[in-house]
C-alpha cells in the first residue's frame, strides 16, 4: 500500500487505500489519552539501510507486556525524520496492523517539508489513526507563533478527522515559541486542534500553557520532569517504552496519594536517566536507547547514520551501570 499511496493524486483515488480500514468516528472533543504513550523504536536491518518489518510484531507483544495503553509513532525516537516517505507509509501501517493491542495510536507525520507533512498526514487519517502530531520544520524556521500555526493549519486541513497535536520539541529543532500563544492563535484556525506534545524542558511554558487553554491536552515528553509535571496537571507522558513501569509506578502512586512512593519511582528513573547520560546527550542520547534494547532481548537493530550505535565495549559497560541503579529489575516482562 505504502509505495500506491505516493503515487495518490486526489481524495478519489484514496478510496483505494481506505477499503482494508476501518474508520470508526472520532471524537474531536474528547479525545485525550491518559497515562504511558510509549515512543518505540523503529526497528532496522543490522547495517541500518532498512525497516526490518519483521519485527513489528514481536516488539508490540513486547510492549503489551509493559502495560503500554498507547503508542507515538515515527517520534523522535522512532527516527521518524531519518526515514524515507515510503518507509514512514509502510510503518504506520504496520503499527496500525497491531492497534488491537493498544487504546490509542497518535502518529507522528512531521517532515522537513509541508508537502510532504500533508500527504503523511492524508495517510494516516485513511488507515484511521487516533490522532496526528507535528513537529515544525527545522532548516526553514518558522520564527513567529503566526508561521507554525498556518503551517500547522495545512497539515492539519489534510486531516479533518483526526485531531491533531503540536509537537513542541524546541531543543531539537530551534523554533521556540511561546506554546501558549499558539494556542491562542491556533484554536480557531485549526478545527482538530486537541494539544501539544511538549518535549521542551520548560516547565513554566507547559504550566501556564495549561492554565490558560484547559480545553486542550499538554502531554509532557521528559523524563526526568514527569512527577513535576504531573504535579501541575499533566496527565500523559511520552517516552521510551522501557521507562514505562516507572511512569506507570509514578501515576499509580500518585493517583492515590501516595507521594512518596512517586517521588522514589521518580528518582529510580532519575537515576536511570543519569546513566543513560553518560553514553550520550542530545539527539545521541536515542542511540542509547536503542542499544539498550538487546539487554531486553529485543535487538531492534542499529540506529541510523548521521547517529551512531554504541560499540560493543560501552554498551557492555551501559549494562553493568544500569544493572546497579536496578534497571532490570524494573522492566521484567
């Protein structure tokens, strides 16, 4: 279907790709997935070139074991960026493939590009994905709230029936904004508007973001900020799938009462996000996690150029760092 569906023209001949789904109703208003949204890896052949598609299926019996309620698909940390349209296409629909597993499936259809961020978005509302995000292009910045939301406006046009987020990650990309305002400009003009994925560290912007538009969903995408976050009224969390017992720990605990037990799964993840650290930061701290997945019997692969795997002699010695902060123990399935 991926390889048909770059050749589409038209809404016409879309209904070709539609036949095989089933697109139940959304509910715009509602919609609003609560708790652990995992952002799994895409998994790739071992020198990299390749989607392995084989393992789409195991990986999400892996991720139904972790107690996972939704997923974020083609993120960040499924390399969604490093990835061909066609490779992007077919993924989503695999993912989609395995959707019995999980409540929800938002996907990621952010590009370098509009045209291409529409035509993915097109996409994934015709195989019926809960809902859309979009990260802001970031080699042509937009460098006002006015740029992002009419370049939001036209990806999410392409969509009417999903609802659609923003993907705020401004330490990836360079376009900072104020969240808020873009919320104030964005909710008329972007009828599937639902909220913002905000992987930004400023936790003053996702606050004041959420106090003044509480219509709207801000899910928090750090780790090492989600007991605070949740603490302001953040109740969904973004992150890679083998943190998910912590956070699922830290929204238990916290849900009924009990800070401490949230402020120890927090600092449990605290201190695996210390370790992680160590092995590499910034856009090199996703090849971490990859390599971290052997460990979990799941080889997913390499990550793919321009960042780099772990050799195997510090990979080695990332598993003895986190067999000390007890990691393992924690992600037993």
């Amino acid at each position: 279907m991926a390889a048909k569906f770059l050749k589409l023209q038209n809404w016409t001949s879309l209904n070709f790709c539609i036949k095989s789904y089933s697109l139940a109703p959304k509910n715009m208003s509602t919609y609003a997935p609560k708790g652990c949204m995992a952002a799994p890896f895409t998994p790739f052949t071992k020198d990299g070139k390749d989607v392995d598609y084989s393992k789409f299926k195991s990986y999400a019996d892996h991720l139904q074991k972790l107690k996972i309620p939704h997923l974020f698909v083609n993120g960040t940390t499924g390399e969604g960026l490093s990835m061909t349209m066609e490779e992007r296409i077919k993924t989503a629909e695999l993912w989609m493939q395995q959707k019995d597993k999980f409540e929800s499936i938002l996907l990621h259809i952010g590009t370098g590009n509009l045209k291409d961020s529409i035509q993915l978005a097109s996409h994934a509302e015709s195989i019926g994905v809960d809902g859309i995000a979009c990260i802001a292009p970031s080699f042509f910045r937009a460098n006002n709230e006015e740029s992002v939301v009419s370049y939001m406006k036209e990806v999410a046009d392409a969509a009417p029936n999903t609802p659609f987020y923003l993907y705020d990650f401004n330490i990836m990309t360079n376009v900072y904004i104020s969240v808020s305002r873009f919320f104030d400009l964005a909710k008329d003009e972007i009828k599937t508007l639902r909220g913002v994925k905000h992987s930004s560290p400023q936790l003053p912007s996702l606050f004041t973001g959420m106090r003044e538009h509480r219509g709207y969903q801000f899910m928090m995408g750090t780790d090492d900020q989600y007991l605070a976050a949740l603490s302001l009224g953040s109740e969904a969390i973004v992150t890679s799938a083998f943190m998910a017992p912590y956070f699922n720990k830290i929204i238990e605990a916290f849900n009924s009462g009990d800070l401490e037990a949230a402020r120890n799964a927090q600092e449990a993840c605290q201190k695996v996000v210390n370790v992680r650290s160590k092995y590499g930061t910034g856009p090199q701290s996703f090849a971490v996690g990859k390599s971290m997945m052997p460990m979990l019997d799941l080889d997913l692969g390499p990550v793919r150029l321009p960042l780099v795997s772990l050799t195997s002699d510090l990979a080695e010695k990332l598993q003895s760092e986190l067999k000390a902060v007890n990691f393992f123990d924690w992600v037993k399935v």
